[in-house]
C-alpha cells in the first residue's frame, strides 16, 4: 500500500508517498499549479505537476490533495482531473482546499486558527466544525502581505518613483534588484514579465524585496513592515469572526525579513501567536490512509 499526499501551492507543489504503517517512503517538490483546473492553461500545469508525482511514485493506493484555488465545496471536475493525472479512480482521490490541509496540518486535534502568507494570503479556521475565511480573494481583489501583494506593490511604487522624479529616487537598491529579477529596467521589460506571469512569477519578486531590504533600501524596508501590517490584520479579523483562540502564522513570507513577524507581533496585541512550520504534504498522506483506506 502506498498512500501520496499532497500540498500544491501557486509557487511550488510538495508531496510525500507512505507505506500502510505510515512510515515515509519518498518526498519531492514540483512545479506549483492551482485548482482553476476549467482554464486550459492552469489545466496544464495542474496535469504536468501531478503526472510528474505520479512517475516519481509507481501506482497508488490512494492520494489526499490540498489544492490551492480549490473551493470549499465538492467539484467533480477538479476531483476527476486528480484522479486522471494519478491514475486513480475518483474515490481513491479527496481534493480539498490548501486551507483545510493546512489547518489540519496545524490543529488535528482542532482548537486554533491559521494565517498563511506564501503566494497569496489567508485566514481560515475549522474551530468548533464551522468554516471561516478571511482574505484569500486573489492578488486582484486582496491577498494582501502576500508575495504576490509585496511584488506588485513594489513595482508600482517604482514606477511611480520614475514617473515623479526621471528615476526611482531614494530607492535606487530595490530598482536594481527587482527591475534586474525582471529582466531589465524599461517599461516594456516590466510589462512583459508581470502581464507575462501567473501569481507564482510575480510573488518571486517578493525576494529581491527582502534582499533590498536586508541592504537598507527605505522603500523596501516599509513595503515588507506594510506586508507584516497586512498579516496581522489577518490574525485579528479570523480571531473576530472565529472566536477566541491561538492563531498558528506560517508561509515563506514570513521568514523573508525580521521586519515582517516584528510588524505581525506589534499589530497582533492580546493574540497567542505561534510560527509553526507545518508538513502540510505527510499530513496529507497520513489522511489518505485515514479517509480512503
């Protein structure tokens, strides 16, 4: 018997594959995709991010997959492209959204909330068997603290930088990374690469933030307390509309610069913070051999 779970996110996709007893077999990363399986271009990277699992793993028993961009509730569809590229019957499979893993990855007993900031950025809790959400609504509408969030806005005060003073005064250290991470420093160089990339290209900048930041660049310095800000509101509103109870925050933001968890801490006051690093992908394999086996 051998047992996958998955934890696919817009930036990278992890797996683990278990025998029966549960001990871990293999682990690996893959390309990242989402759960908007009805776009033939996300189809794609979906397909291509789980057929590379499925010849890195030999046949299944079954797979337990938390997906970014799934919904909350059941969609054949997705269900069906899962089972397909693991080739798998559809009740071999469960697909639920990266939330709903992720918080049974912190609280299997239950008891607590969560706040995750990678490439985009959410709070979600399943306390006392009721769903609640805060955030998560895509770079267009929100995901604010998130990479993407730190990307773009990045980009857009650069550019506004330019637009008042011929250059980006004052910020000539985040300029150079970010425009160098986008392949070069004119306006067609930008709109090739942010028009030209999904979520996951966009939220990448959010590194050569942290390292102009880690330089002493003001601009760099504000835009990643802002994203700090923006995490900590989270926290505070799932806390509102969840109940009383600790708050697990975890992703790859927050370990990009000390600015970020500082600016979380500060905005968090009379919350029980804790910054797990959960392994969202064994979580998966060991609910798989729970619920399908």
């Amino acid at each position: 018997m051998s047992w996958l779970g998955v934890d696919m996110g817009g930036t990278a996709t992890r797996w683990v594959l278990c025998d029966g007893p549960g001990a871990v077999l293999a682990r690996g990363k893959t390309s990242g995709a989402n759960g908007m399986v009805f776009d033939p271009a996300e189809r794609a990277a979906f397909d291509a991010a789980l057929t590379g699992i499925r010849a890195a793993t030999g046949p299944l028993s079954g797979a337990y997959l938390g997906v970014t961009g799934a919904g909350f509730a059941k969609d054949p569809a997705l269900l069906h492209a899962a089972a397909q590229a693991l080739s798998l019957t559809p009740d071999r499979v469960r697909v639920v959204n990266d939330m709903v893993l992720a918080w049974h990855a912190v609280w299997p007993r239950g008891g607590g909330h969560v706040v995750t900031a990678g490439t985009g950025s959410v709070g979600f809790s399943l306390a006392g068997g009721t769903t609640t959400l805060v955030g998560g609504r895509g770079m267009l509408l929100d995901d604010a603290g998130s990479g993407a969030w730190i990307g773009l806005q990045a980009v857009r005060a650069l550019w506004r930088l330019v637009e008042d003073y011929g250059k980006p005064q004052g910020a000539e250290t985040l300029a150079r990374l970010v425009f160098d991470a986008m392949g070069g420093s004119d306006w067609e160089d930008t709109r090739r690469y942010i028009y030209g990339h999904h979520r996951g290209g966009i939220a990448a900048l959010a590194r050569p933030v942290a390292e102009a930041a880690a330089q002493g660049d003001p601009l760099a310095l504000d835009l990643l307390t802002r994203a700090g800000d923006e995490i900590a509101r989270l926290c505070r509103t799932i806390v509102t509309h969840a109940g009383p109870g600790p708050v697990a925050v975890f992703g790859g933001i927050i370990a990009l610069h000390p600015s970020i968890r500082a600016a979380i801490e500060a905005g968090s006051p009379g919350l029980t913070l804790s910054f797990p690093h959960p392994d969202a992908a064994l979580a998966a394999a060991a609910l798989a051999r729970s619920e399908i086996a």
